[in-house]
C-alpha cells in the first residue's frame, strides 16, 4: 500500500525546487557571462544551500536511509548550469549527508553526484539548444536518473534494499519524473525568453531607428485592412494624425483607379501565393490632395496562431509623377494640334483572340483597315526588333492578369518605309471570375513629332546639366540668378551658396581692378565680351579661365539678363606650355631640338639679310658615342649627352643658340659675327672641352667630335642650304679623322652630288646585275695548299668602269640596299661552290662578307639560305659566314638568333678585322666562332721581336685556346709568312698568294695547276 505521507514529503521538497527556478530569474544573462566564474560559485553555492534544505527535511524510511528530492535538483544543475556550479553543489550536500550518517550514507552520496553527473553528461550535448528541450524529453530524462538512482539502492544489504524499493520505487517514479518535467520545462522557458527577448530587441531596436525617423513611410496593417501602427513620416505624407489614420483602413484612402490591382495583389498574398509585392498607387490625402506613392508590401504569418500582419513602406514619389503627368498633358496638347484630335483606338476581346483596330491605326501602318483587323500580326511584325520583345511582354503580362494596364512605347515601321513612334495605352475592362480579363481596351498614338521635341528639349537640358563648360545667369548688377553643376564643379560653390550673391565673391588678385570696370563698360555697350579672366575658388585657389558673356534680351517683366559660359583652362594652358616646350626643346638635354632651330634660323636668316649681318651654322657629331652606348648602357649615354650639353654651352655666349637635333648630333649658332676668328676660337674651345674626360658612374670616358661650319652669307642665304653644307663639312671632318672642325667648300658640295649619283647608279647595278664574284684564295701555311677561298663583291660599271667596294659598300649599307646585294653574294656563291664540286670535285669552302645590316633585317630568314643550298646540294661546311667584331655587339634577339641558325645548320663563322674593334672576348666563347682572322695592320709591319708579331702571337695561342683557327690577312712578304707560321697560324691570304681573280682565272691558276694535281696524287695515294 502507497504511503500517502511519502507524496507530500516530496511535494514539499518540490517547493524549495521552484525557489530555484525564481532565482535563476534574478540572475540576467549578461551578468552571467560578464562575472562568469563569480557566477557559477554563486550558483553552486546557492543549489548545496537549497539542497541542503530540502535534505533538512527528508522523507526516513528506514534508519539511516534518507530520501528526498536533491537528485532532482543535481540532475537540472548540471544540465542548466554546468559542472563547476553543480560539483560545488554536490560537495555541499555530500557532506552534510556524511553528517547525517546512517548505514545508506554512502550510497546517498553516490546517489548526490551520480545525478550531477548526468545532467552534466546530458549538458554536453545540448548546452546550445537548451530552450529547445521539449516536456517529454525531461520527463525521460527525470525517469532515467531516478532508474540509475534505484538501481544504486542495490549496494545495501538485499533484505534492507528489496524492502526500499517496494516502498519507495513507485513514488519516486511518478512524483520525480514529473518534477524534473515541470522545473525543466521553467528553466528552458526563461532561457528561451531571455534568447527572445534579446532578439526581439535588436529587431525593435533597428525597426524603431527605421521606423521613428526614416525618410520613408511605414504601416502595419492588418489582414482586415486596418493600420495598426504608422510612423509619422506616413502621417505627414497623408495629412492624418496616428489616431485618425488607425480609424481608417487603407482602401478608404486608396485612389480608386489603383484599388483593383492592390486588392488582386493583396488577395494573393493573403492566400499565400506570393510573400511580397511592389507597385506604384496613388492616395487620397486628408486635403484631398493626391499622393502618389511607390510601395512595398511584405506579410508577415505565424505558423502557430494563424496570426497575419502585413508590413508596407510608402516612398512619395508625388513630384516625379506630377512632373510625369505634366509631360504627358504637354505630349497630348501637343499631339491634339499636330494631328487634329485623330487617335488610334483598339479593342481586343482576350477570350475569342479577336481586334477591333480603327481607321486612324491603320493608316498609321499604311494599309487598309480591313486588312489590319483580319490580320492583326502584321502591326506586330511592323514593330521594330528591338522593341517587339517589349511590346510582347506587356500584352502577355495583361493576358495573364499580371496587371491590368498598359502603357508603352515603341517605333513602328510603317509599310511605307518611315519609321513611327507610338504610344500604346491600355487598361483591362472585363475580367472573369478567376481574375483573367476577357475584354482589353485601349489607343494608339503618333508621338512622332513630340519625340523629336522631347529629344531637342532633352539634348537643350542636358547641355545645361551636363556641360562641363560652367554656365550661369547674373543680373545687370552682378547678382547669381542661376548655375548649373559644372559651374559649381569648378568654382568650388554650391548653388544655393551663390544664388543670391555677387560676383565679386570670385574676384582674383591676379586680375587687375581697372578691368572690371572695362568689363562693365563693354558689356553695357555691346551686351556681350569674351577672353581670359582669373577667378578665385572657394577654397582662395586662383584659376584662370575663357569666358564669354552675351546678354538676354530685355522684357516688361523681367530686367537684363547676363549669360556667363566659361571653361577652366588653367591645365589647358599649362598643357600648352608644356606641349610647346616638347615640341621645341629636347626632353633629355633642354636645348632647342631641331623644330625650333629650324624657326630661329629662319627668323635669323631674315634678320641678319635686312642688317647685313654675318653668322656661323656649327654641325657637331660626336665620336665613337655609339661604342660608349653599347659598352656603358643608354643611361651612361643619357648622362654624357647630358655633361656635352652643358659643356657647349660654357663655350658660346647667351646671345648664341645650342641646339640638339637628336642622338649624338648638335648645332651652335654664333650669331652677329665681324670676323671668322672668332668661330674657329668657339669651334676649339670646344673641341677641347669635348675631350676632357667623362666620369660616367664608375668608369672614366673619352669622347671627340668632329664640326662642320657654313657661314651666312658666305656659303648660302637659306635654311636648308645653311644645314646642308654644315653636315657636308661634318662629314669631312670625320672622314678626315675626326677630333677636328671643317669649313664648307664647294667641293663638298661636289662631292655631295657625286654621293647622290652613285647612289642612284647603285640602284640601276642592283637590277642590272652588273656586279661579279671575285676569290681570293686561302692558303693553309702548312701545307701551302688552297682550302679556303674568299669573295669579294666587284662592280663594273658601263661607262665609270670598276668602282671600288669602299666607296659603294658604305653606300648600300645606308639605303638598305646591302640586303639585295648580300642575298645575290651568297647565291653566286652557293653556285660557284657547287660548280667546282661537280667539275673538279674540290671541297673548297667560299668566305662571303655578311653586313650587320642583313643581320638586322627581318625579312631575310635564315632558312632561304639553307634552302639554296639543299636546292644545289651544297655541303653546309662550304660556307663561312664572315662577320665583324662590331656585330656581336648588337643587342637584338635578331643578331643572335640568326648566328645561332647558322651555326646549328653548320655553316662556319669567321670572325673579319679581328683586334681592331670593341668586343668582349666573352663574345667568341657564347657566339661559337671558327675562325679568327688578324687585321692585315697588325701584319703589314710584322717583323722579328716587334710589338705587332707579340700580339699576333696572343692572338693565335688564344684562338687556339678557345678552338678556333687563326687566318692572318694581308701577307705580302715572305718573312712576314715565315714569321706567322712559326707562330702557329694556320692560314694565310695576301698578295704574297694572289690577288683576287675572277672566277675564270682562278679555275685556270688554282684548279687545274693546283687541286687537280693534289687530288691527283691522293688518289694514285690512295
């Protein structure tokens, strides 16, 4: 039998459970996690106090066997509160159990933290989703701890555990489970309601912010139509107060034009179809004003309680569309005038796909009314492409209820060709009962001729708004009656700061006093005047700009009007002046370039004719600049050019002008001369200072230069002619070996025109191929047989006879015509070779001179080469390409990649005039030279002991170092070749040998007297 006594026990220990749950209350969240470790020793303390009590009064069923309801108080510790709060609890209530003694002491302990522990075990896996916790899941909860807890009643004595249990077991497990249920369920409610709380604060916080002082209005509204809530920019745009609006329901205040649409709108989302929606809608204002409105409208449901509010924001848009609509009156006035009332008008019955059209739409198309209403697509078709899509979706969003009116524009292509802008308007007349309209009327409308107004009226505004000239108008008195944004743009003045004010507000202290009162002098006069002015910004800026003012005709009503339109053309001027400046002066240096050299000769030339007045023209050309570029880098280049500059200038007076032309070329004028003396003394000034040294970075430099002088009158008495004969007289003064200055003469100029000539005469060789290959043979010292031959270009003019390779090689190499030259070399050559193959089979291999020039040029691809060669079976080792030193220099990707093709391709490479050039012995180890061949200079004084057989010495053992082999050019004497073969040369050529022969007599000479008796005797030999 149940022990009624045991119940109310335990209800009374649910009493002090309850406490804890008002307690917790006390506690607010942000407390908690800001005095986190105070907090939960607090707590703990606090739930061993409660425990503590509740065990005051225990339930005795036998001695020393005490229960009450301290699990459940444990288990919902550690479940709620963690396990720093429930240890300290558990401590607390362990020992005051300890002290209550008995013989179930111990198991009562075990009981306390098997509980706790639970709860903090169950903690664990649902600390963050503690509100989320539903009754039965604490009521499994309250029966499996007191399951675990009954079972723990199994380490008394059995007799003493078995009569427990049968006392004891069945009102715990009605009574505590329950507990644990009802104070659980306290516990996650205060902490979902603090969650709650928390955010339903931040969502008031920032709705309250939106709603009490945004820019636009907000309503709550009911799902029966009622505000329930309004802010009062929404009051305001109405004209009600917050309690005359409540009163009313927003169909009351809604244009009924606009009612229709909002209500099929507003049914579907009240039947959950959509979730918001937007549109324009007009109001009724408390005045009786209309309020033109943009809306959004979003519901909000509650799942739960079927609660429904719906949330709107209202953004007038009133102005905008009184603006629109007095357009729109101006288009129909205008419309009415232009086409005599005609409009288009047409019905279309949505069920049966039927159009009833008029006859002014028809001849808006240009065909038969008849037509256009038994085939209505034909007006579709007319529509122009990029429109039709448009035009299409709005009848389809009329057709299928999405709206139910319609207005758009678009151009028509009539039958005849010309091109119509329509406006087309439309509303839905008869809907069905599902929503759908059966029955859309509307007219058309030729807005041709309003849109060509509207584009001038929008191109006159824009103008004015666009600008970025300033523009405004002042009255007669300099008061601001208008701007536009470029004005303010530039002034640095808002509108409203200058509406109103004079302009004496920008006056500049640049501009002088005295011309303001011309201004206003002119202006009374004429009405209008333009020019330059400095103005003051609003920040004490000073600028300049081009103004011009024109005046406004006076009327009845209104005085004199001023137009002011100006640009800032301060950067523009600056712009100029610093375009006028790279124009006429050298960026690098500062001196004059040739532009303006070009005018202040012209200016001098004049000047110096009306006063008889003598000048000198200078030409300067420095030398080997080049050389110090390519070893130095362009930037040493920079900084030298740099330092000559200012040394020329220290040379003349400041009357004179130091001019740069470009590159290493200078001009000096020295101007108002009495004698000559006085030009020689400035041209050797400045030939010495030129030769003083460069300190270029780390390196020491040393340059010279050559000049060529003309004199005015003297030599001529223009522009072109001065700066022809100056270049002529710079020239030979390089050819003359450089370091020295020439006058003109006209043999110079004789010498000019021959150039020309030839040049010309050139041409004619090239195309008629009046140039032939001659050989001079190789010589290897060892054996003195001929293995290598060289060609030599030769020239047999008609009527001049033989032209020397020195004087027309330069000349080719300057007009390009080294290419076509070079192509035809090296194809002679390929046949020659292959000739000799065939009849007197030698393996001679033929040296042909290749120019720089060829190298540079991208049209002349390497594989035609080879190609002639496969062509005539050519072996690859029977062509050597000679080179000159001043070609490994070259920089391009071009120079090298074509070395590179050769070699790859076999043909061998001889390096011409060796020593006598810049290179860097790095070169011959990256380019893969064969052969080395020793200028004939250090050859023509070779003697026993001397300098020059030292050298040739050097230059052999390291050739051979390397692995290439050494030709020694211009051997005349015997000694001089006894000499070179005890040093270890290899071949030989000079006239020691032979000359150069053409091809005839070299196969007469060398084939038949010498390689056929060789080959000869290799094969009896052999």
């Amino acid at each position: 039998m149940i022990n009624l006594n045991v119940f109310f026990s335990f209800f009374e220990n649910a009493a002090l459970l309850l406490a804890l749950v008002y307690l917790y209350s006390l506690f607010p969240s942000h407390q908690r996690k800001s005095h986190l470790f105070a907090w939960q020793f607090s707590m703990g303390a606090l739930i061993g106090i409660i425990g503590v009590i509740i065990m005051m009064n225990p339930l005795a069923f036998q001695e020393g066997v005490l229960f009450d309801t301290r699990s459940v108080l444990l288990s919902l510790s550690g479940l709620f509160f963690g396990f720093i709060p429930t240890i300290i609890a558990s401590v607390c209530m362990a020992l005051y159990r300890y002290n209550q003694g008995g013989t179930g002491a111990l198991v009562g302990i075990l009981m306390l933290f098997c509980s706790g522990f639970i709860g903090v075990a169950w903690n664990h896996y649902r600390k963050d989703h503690l509100d989320q916790i539903s009754k039965w899941a604490f009521y499994t909860f309250g029966i499996i701890v007191h399951l675990v807890l009954l079972s723990s009643l199994l380490l008394l004595p059995l007799n003493q555990a078995i009569d427990t249990l049968l006392h004891i077991a069945l009102p715990i497990l009605i009574i505590f489970p329950l507990l644990t249920m009802v104070i659980g369920h306290l516990l996650a409610q205060i902490v979902f309601r603090e969650r709650d709380m928390q955010v339903k604060l931040q969502e008031d916080f920032l709705f309250k912010n939106q709603f009490d002082i945004g820019n636009i209005g907000i309503s709550i509204t009911s799902k029966a139509k009622y505000w329930l809530k309004v802010n009062p920019y929404l009051c305001q745009m109405f004209g009600y107060s917050e309690s005359e609006l409540k009163a009313r329901t927003w169909v009351e205040l809604t244009y009924p034009d606009d009612l229709n649409k909002d209500l099929l709108l507003y049914d579907k989302m009240v039947k959950g179809d959509i979730d918001e929606y937007e549109m324009d809608k007009r109001f009724v204002a408390k005045d009786g004003s209309i309020v033109y409105t943009h809306i959004t409208i979003t519901c909000r449901r509650n799942v739960e309680n079927n609660g429904f509010l719906v949330i709107a924001g209202f953004l007038d848009i009133t102005k905008q569309k009184k603006a629109e609509k007095a357009l729109l009156q101006s288009k129909e006035q205008l419309d009415l005038v232009l086409d005599s009332s005609e409009l288009g008008v047409w019905d279309w019955d949505v069920a049966n796909r039927a159009m009833q059209i008029n006859r002014y739409s028809a001849d808006i198309l240009c065909c038969s009314m008849e037509e256009l209403n038994q085939t209505p697509k034909i007006w579709v078709d007319a529509i122009d492409p990029q429109d039709r899509i448009r035009f299409l979706r709005s009848i389809i969003d009329v057709r299928k209820g999405r709206c139910i009116s319609q207005k758009i524009e678009y151009q028509l292509i009539n039958l005849w060709g010309e091109t119509r802008w329509i406006l087309q308007t439309g509303k839905v007349v008869d809907i069905d009962e599902r929503g759908k309209p059966l029955r859309v009327c509307g007219t058309l409308s030729d807005i041709t001729d309003i849109k060509q107004v509207e584009a001038s009226l929008s191109i006159a505004a824009s103008v004015y708004q666009n600008s970025s000239e300033a523009m405004s108008v002042f009255t007669s008195d300099g008061i601001i009656v208008d701007s536009n944004p470029a004005f303010s743009m530039i002034t640095g003045f808002n509108k409203e700061d200058i509406k109103g004010q004079s302009l004496r507000v920008f006056q500049s202290e640049l501009q002088p006093k005295s011309f303001y009162d011309q201004l206003d002098k002119q202006l009374k006069q004429l009405g209008r005047w333009q020019g330059e002015v400095w103005m003051r910004r609003k920040n004490g800026e000073n600028y300049l700009i081009l103004l011009t003012i024109n005046s406004i005709s006076q009327t009845k009503n209104q005085s004199a009007r001023f137009v002011a339109l100006f640009s800032d053309i301060t950067e523009k001027k600056q712009t100029e002046e610093l375009i006028w400046r790279q124009a006429n002066y050298d960026a690098l240096t500062g001196l004059p370039n040739r532009r303006m050299l070009l005018e202040f000769l012209t200016k001098e030339v004049q000047h110096s004719d009306r006063q008889h007045n003598h000048f000198a023209l200078m030409f300067l050309d420095l030398d080997y600049f080049k050389e110090i570029n390519d070893t130095l880098g362009h930037d040493m280049g920079d900084v030298l050019l740099l330092e000559t500059a200012e040394r020329l200038k220290s040379c003349v007076r400041e009357s004179d002008v130091v001019a740069r032309l470009g590159g290493d070329e200078f001009t000096i004028v020295l101007t108002n001369l009495d004698h000559n003396h006085g030009v020689e003394r400035v041209a050797s000034q400045i030939l010495k200072r030129l030769a003083e040294p460069y300190t270029l970075g780390q390196q020491t430099a040393y340059i010279s230069g050559s000049i060529g002088i003309t004199l005015f009158p003297d030599d001529a008495t223009t522009t072109e002619a001065l700066l022809k004969n100056a270049d002529q007289a710079m020239y030979s003064a390089k050819s003359h070996g450089r370091n020295r200055f020439n006058y003109f003469t006209p043999a110079m100029q004789s010498d000019a025109q021959k150039r020309m000539q030839l040049v010309q005469e050139l041409k004619n060789a090239v195309l008629q191929q009046q140039f032939e290959l001659y050989y001079q043979p190789i010589v290897e010292l060892s054996s003195e047989h001929i293995v290598k031959v060289e060609a030599l270009i030769r020239w047999n003019h008609p009527t001049m006879g033989f032209i020397s390779p020195a004087e027309f090689i330069p000349i080719a190499e300057e007009t390009g015509m080294i290419i076509e030259i070079g192509n035809w070399v090296f194809s002679q050559a390929v046949t020659q070779s292959a000739k000799w193959k065939k009849q007197f089979n030698a393996d001679i291999q033929i040296s042909i001179n290749k120019s720089p020039i060829q190298f540079r040029d991208e049209t002349t691809d390497v594989n035609d080469w080879l190609s002639q060669m496969s062509e005539q079976h050519v072996d690859a080792k029977s062509i050597c390409i000679e080179i000159t030193e001043g070609l490994l220099l070259e920089k391009e990707q071009n120079v090298e990649a074509k070395l590179l093709a050769y070699r790859e391709a076999g043909l061998e490479v001889s390096l011409d005039d060796f020593g006598t050039g810049y290179s860097s012995l790095s070169y011959l180890r990256k380019f893969n030279i064969d052969y080395l061949k020793i200028d004939k200079s250090f050859v023509n004084n070779l003697a026993p002991d001397s300098n020059d057989l030292s050298l040739c010495e050097a230059i052999i053992v390291m050739a051979h170092k390397l692995g290439m082999k050494v030709i020694a050019e211009g051997i005349e004497t015997e000694q001089q070749r006894s000499l070179l073969e005890f040093a270890g040369c290899d071949y030989g050529q000079g006239y020691l040998f032979s000359h150069a022969l053409c091809s005839e007599d070299f196969e007469k000479k060398y084939m038949q007297q010498y390689v056929v008796p060789r080959l000869s005797d290799e094969l009896v030999t052999n």
